[in-house]
C-alpha cells in the first residue's frame, strides 16, 4: 500500500464535481455481465424481525468475498458498486451487493424508515453474510459514502464485539462522512448536490408512505427544503431521538472510534470533497491498524483515472486483496 501512487487524473476530470458526477451517473457499457448472470437475490435476517435485501454472485474461482455497502439514497445497482463489483468478478472474487434499510426498492421490508443509527442490524447482516457465502474464504468489506461510514463502524463492532464477523479480513472506506451534521450541511450548501439527495430521498419517503402510511407524517415531512430541514422533521416525529443532535451522533466517528482495531481499516477521500470536510480525518490518531489514504482530487466517491470507467481505488482493493 505504501508504493502506491497518488491519484493523479486528467485535467479535464480534476474537477470534485465532475468527479462526484461521475461516480453516480456514469452508466455500465455491459448490460448482461457474467456477474449479473448469476447474481442470485437472497434476504437476510438481521435480527429483531429486520429483513435485508442483497444479491450473491458467486465467482467460478470464488478466491475470495467481497461484500459491498451503497451509499445513501443508492442501492446495490448503483454505478460505483456495480463497477467494483464486476471489476473483482471478473478477477475470480465472489460479490456480495447488500442493500441497507429502504434502498434499492426495499421499502416494503420493514415499517420502519431507514437512519443512520442503524448499525446494529447492519453488522448483523454482514455477519450473516459472511457466515453463509464466505465459509473458508477470506471476507472483505467495502463501503461508499454512507456505505463507508456503516464500514468503520462494523470495523469498530468486530473489534468489540464476542460475535464477531468470520474470516474478516480487510474494511475499505471510500469517501466516508465522519461527522454525518457536518455532512448534511456541507450537501445543502451545494445546489445541485443538495436538490439531487433532497428529491431522492422524497421520492423514498414516497414509496414509504405506500406501504407504511400511519408511523410517520411522511406528506409534512416530504415539505422540508432541504435535507436537514427533512431529517429535522423526521427526528421530531419519533420518540427515538431527543433531538437532531442525539441522532447524529449515534454515527458520527471520532478518535475512540479507531482505538483497539482488531482489522485492517483503509479509508480513501479525498481533500476536495465537496460534502466532507478533510480536518475531520486529521483529527484520527495513529493507529496500527489503520491508514488513511488521503487525496488531493477525487471528488466524492469518484476517483475516476479516465472515461473508460476505471477508478483510483481499484487499486487500493487489488492491493488490499490479492497482496
């Protein structure tokens, strides 16, 4: 991992927000991969009646599992998840795409709306995952934005946990939010940024309010203008948070989150980020266990080398998993 280059890419893509674009919008050129093909849906029992949704693929070598986290308002479909997950397909690793709580057309699974407080059920569902598709293989976990926050934290959980998550080897971290407030008010800052995950997230509020129509005012909260005046709303409408400041810490990370690591952690961002500020990662100590790569371009979730789709973490995951 140290005689890795920095991420370097064309002028023409230097920019964070062409970059961030990228990495949602640039679509797959192969419709019908082999990965696809065999991709089987299974639910996985997360405790406590939660149920998951995912896709299995499982590779003709099966060297390895990689399981995957989306991040918020994605889903396992999502660009950055399908390119990865093909790319390390194609190398012989087994695919596990999970979908968090009331993404990727899974609203109808649980009453409850999703949060990001919902680690519990989360380190469950990789646990179980890693149990059932990875007996005997080397089990490695990547997460994406809010995908990568949920990564640390099932790092952390692993680290503390008696159940632990078998053969785990290796949590990457690409563009994670440590500090979710900031996050939010940095994504409502941005016009176009803060429009898209606004109108995303109505549009699951939507699909919510379909099936599970009386546990929450989804119609008043679907008023906010923006996504903190959303999650404000939605914070009040329940009896789980005392206010927004006690939800967001519930997932906000700190030094004390990265002490005693019993698992390699490698997070990736970048210094132009436009939705997480790059102090928040100076303020991690030094662990054994951890390192942190950060860029000076990459945008969020982007790290595009090119057009043709490949992507500066591909190659933290190759070194990661095949040494």
């Amino acid at each position: 991992m140290d005689q890795l280059h920095p991420f370097k890419p064309p002028i023409h893509l230097r920019h964070p927000f062409i970059q961030t674009v990228l990495a949602s919008l640039m679509r797959q050129n192969t419709p019908h991969h082999p990965m696809d093909r065999s991709s089987q849906a299974t639910v996985i029992d997360a405790g406590k009646g939660v149920r998951l949704l995912g896709h299995y693929s499982k590779a003709s070598a099966n060297k390895a599992l990689l399981i995957l986290i989306h991040g918020w308002e994605g889903s396992m479909d999502s660009n950055y998840i399908q390119r990865t997950a093909r790319r390390f397909f194609d190398k012989g690793v087994s695919i596990f795409r999970l979908n968090l709580r009331d993404h990727g057309e899974t609203h109808h699974l649980n009453p409850e709306p999703f949060n990001g407080s919902l680690i519990r059920e989360t380190y469950e569902a990789v646990r179980k995952i890693a149990k059932e598709f990875g007996p005997k293989l080397p089990v490695y976990l990547g997460g994406f934005s809010i995908g990568g926050n949920f990564t640390l934290r099932v790092a952390r959980e692993h680290s503390r946990n008696k159940q632990t998550i078998p053969n785990l080897k290796h949590c990457i971290a690409v563009s994670p939010p440590l500090h979710p407030k900031s996050a939010t008010e940095m994504m409502d800052s941005k016009l176009i940024i803060g429009r898209y995950f606004r109108d995303k997230w109505k549009l699951s509020l939507t699909k919510k309010n379909v099936h599970f129509p009386d546990l929450h005012p989804y119609p008043s909260i679907m008023e906010g203008k923006n996504v903190m005046d959303m999650t404000d709303r939605i914070i009040a409408s329940t009896s789980q948070f005392k206010t927004i400041d006690d939800y967001f810490n519930t997932y906000t990370l700190g030094p004390e989150d990265f002490k005693d690591l019993k698992v390699d952690v490698t997070i990736v961002t970048a210094a132009d980020d436009p939705i997480i500020r790059p102090k928040e990662f100076k303020e991690i100590p030094s662990v054994p266990k951890l390192k942190i790569l950060m860029q000076k371009h990459g945008g969020h979730n982007g790290f595009y080398e090119n057009l043709k789709g490949d992507c500066w973490y591909f190659k933290v995951f190759d070194r990661v998993i095949f040494g």
